[in-house]
C-alpha cells in the first residue's frame, strides 16, 4: 500500500492497492491455497499467537490473498481497514455481533434487502438487540428513532430495489450528534459511483457477490472502516467466528475490482436509457430508478453520487400473474434474484428476495405483487429492449 499513497485515483486504486508480489516476481496476484503457515521457530509462532509480530497464522483470518483484497477495497472507499468475509450477510451479522450487545438498539431502513430484516427480525432480537424501521428518506423519523440504548443506524442507498435514496450527510449528522454510528450498504453504487465515508458514515458494507464481481462467480462480502471498530473489533470476531472470505473468491473479486469504474458507469448509462424507455410504454404503472426525473429523490442522488447505478424496478398491471406472465416471456433475461452481473437479470421481489418477510413488512417497504425488478447488464440496449417488450406484450394481452 505505500506506493499508492501518491495516488487518489480510482481506476489506479482498483488496479494496485494492496498488489502482493512474491519471491517468484508474478505480474498477476497469487492465490494462496494453504490452511495453515509454517513457522521459523516457537519463538515466531509464540509472537504470531501473541499478535506482539504481524504474520500469517491461519486462513480462517490472515490468507495474503484476501489481505490483498481487503486492502484495495479499503483504500477505494477511502477506509483505514477492511475485513473479507463470506457473504454479504456474513459482513451484516459481522457487524452487529463485533458492536452490538443484549439491550442494544438498532435503527434500520425500511428499505434493505429481505435477507436484512430477517436477520434482524428473527436471530438478532433472540439475542435482544431491539429494532426500529424508519424510511430512508425521513430525515425527521431517523432523530425520532434514537434512543439512549441506540448503537447503529443502518441503511442501504440507492435501497434495494426501489432506488429510495438516503441523505447519507444529514442522517449522519442526526445520529452522530447521540454517538451512534451510521452504516451503509453501498452495494448498488460501489465506491466507483458514491463514496460514504465523505458523507459522515462509519461503516461501509458491501456484498461483494455483486458488482465488486461483476460476472456472477463467487459469493463474498466485506465490512470497511476504522482500524478500530474494524480492523480490531470486527476482524477479533471473524478470528473466532470464522465467516470468513476464502482465497480464491478473493483472487476473483480482486480481478473484478480492476474493471469496476468501467463497468459501473457503463451500467448507469444503460439502465439510464432504459428507464427512461419504460416509463414511455404502455402497461408500465411506475418506474422506479433514482436517474429519472421523476424519481422522488432525484436531486438528492445527483449530489451525492456520481451516477445512478444498474438496477431498475418498475410496476406492472394484474399483481403477481401479471408480473409472473412478464417474466416468463422474456427470452434474454436470466429468470435469478443475483445483480450487478454483466448479463441482465430479472427477479419478482415479492416472491424471490424479500418472500421470507411478511406481507405488512412488505407493504411497508413497498414491494407490490406487480413490482419487477431488473439489473441491467452490458448487452446491446436494443436487445433487452426486445426482451422487455416480450414481456409487456404478455402483461398486455
């Protein structure tokens, strides 16, 4: 990492931060497939144990591998520390077991990914951590939501999958005025497109399964911030949990963080044109996308992002048969609940991502029966307008 610190740009960040070269003089990062790492003598393995000497001891929570990861994804989101694990999820659980307690509180957004509340909902509260949901975009709801126990304030923005946008700035400073920590799922914008430590935030989360990839192969998360809350709290609990990051999904999301600006500006700038091209057609009810000018939320997403990322969801007639008979039609999109993926993707919320909370939660955070969502991929624009014609035909007739 001393090399780059000369250098803020991205693009070079996303190549050279955290570059590990061996003895061998490899040009590309190696994968380290080894459980364990053999020592010079007791003295050194005692030290290791001991943390008085930093090495390797075991991959459960130091692999050169993720190390490397981990320290080019930090210095991308502008972070002093960052921990690999999993999943997504396992970055989410990582949290709020390293700094949350029995007797906690925990302010969520609405509108997070359903695997989010579940987690909160059903396996969080039996440790008795206590939750209250607020819209993310409810300023006021966030300052009326703290209380003397709260710990964490936790949103997703651009949220998933309506695009409800966060005023990361203000609510950061709502909450750090009760010294609680503000954390952001930046998965739908990636450090490429929104940068929220500049912003007040605490924590950052990723799933890097999704853009951080960008081609769909491997599951993975991380968890970005301070040395203390992550590089001493959070790490401490991946050493002993274990949900840890393996090397080689490390190695791959490594290689998608090279192409990452490239590609998230190119996904914006489809999912622009196509949103647009939706909100012109007939049997279309709402599109939701914060790159529209009718997004609710428009001038608030183009001061703090630099584009409005892939993910489109919009409404369409007949509930779940009308949007079961949409997605059936197409021919092009892949029929999975995956995003941030060069191929474009089509999901049902209602029935996929957010089918294990309850039909009030849904109500809620706004996931109607007829809510599609799509994340548009790299493929020619009139291609997966043809497709999307498919299915509104079938809405139709």
């Amino acid at each position: 990492m001393a090399a780059m610190s000369d250098t803020h740009h991205l693009a070079t960040l996303a190549i050279r931060a955290g570059q590990l070269r061996t003895h061998e003089g490899e040009h590309a990062e190696p994968i380290f497939t080894t459980s364990s790492y053999v020592f010079r003598n007791a003295a050194e393995a005692a030290a290791r144990f001991a943390e008085t000497e930093k090495g390797n001891i075991y991959s459960r929570f130091t692999n050169p591998t993720v190390r490397c990861f981990e320290e080019r994804l930090a210095a991308m989101e502008g972070g002093a520390a960052c921990v690999g694990t999993g999943s997504g999820m396992a970055a989410i659980l990582a949290m709020c077991m390293a700094l949350l307690k029995a007797g906690d509180h925990i302010i969520c957004s609405d509108s997070v990914f359903g695997s989010t509340i579940a987690l909160l909902n059903r396996y969080m509260a039996k440790f008795g951590v206590e939750v209250t949901y607020v819209r993310p975009d409810d300023n006021e709801a966030w300052r009326a939501a703290l209380r003397g126990n709260t710990r964490i304030a936790f949103l997703e923005t651009p949220s998933n999958p309506l695009s409800a946008i966060a005023d990361i700035r203000a609510i950061a400073d709502i909450v750090h005025e009760r010294g609680v920590l503000l954390a952001v799922d930046n998965c739908f914008c990636t450090p490429a497109l929104q940068k929220p430590f500049e912003l007040g935030a605490d924590l950052v989360i990723h799933s890097a399964t999704k853009y951080l990839d960008g081609q769909g192969r491997c599951v993975g998360g991380a968890i970005v911030g301070n040395a203390e809350l992550v590089g001493r709290d959070v790490f401490g609990f991946i050493r002993s949990a274990g949900p840890s990051m393996s090397p080689f999904n490390a190695w791959v999301f490594l290689k998608g963080l090279e192409t990452l600006e490239l590609r998230m500006h190119a996904h914006s700038a489809a999912a622009l044109e196509l949103a647009r091209w939706l909100e012109r057609q007939q049997g279309v009810r709402k599109v939701h996308y914060a790159g529209l000018e009718s997004h609710p939320q428009h001038a608030l997403a183009r001061r703090q992002q630099s584009g409005f990322g892939g993910i489109i969801a919009f409404e369409v007639g007949n509930g779940r048969a009308g949007a079961w008979s949409f997605v059936d039609a197409t021919r092009l999109m892949s029929i999975t609940a995956n995003l941030g993926d060069v191929k474009t993707t089509i999901t049902h919320p209602s029935s996929t991502t957010h089918s294990r909370i309850t039909a009030a939660e849904r109500e809620r955070a706004g996931i109607t029966e007829g809510l599609l969502r799509i994340s548009v991929g790299l493929e020619h624009l009139d291609d997966l307008k043809a497709d999307l014609e498919r299915g509104l035909a079938a809405v139709r007739a």
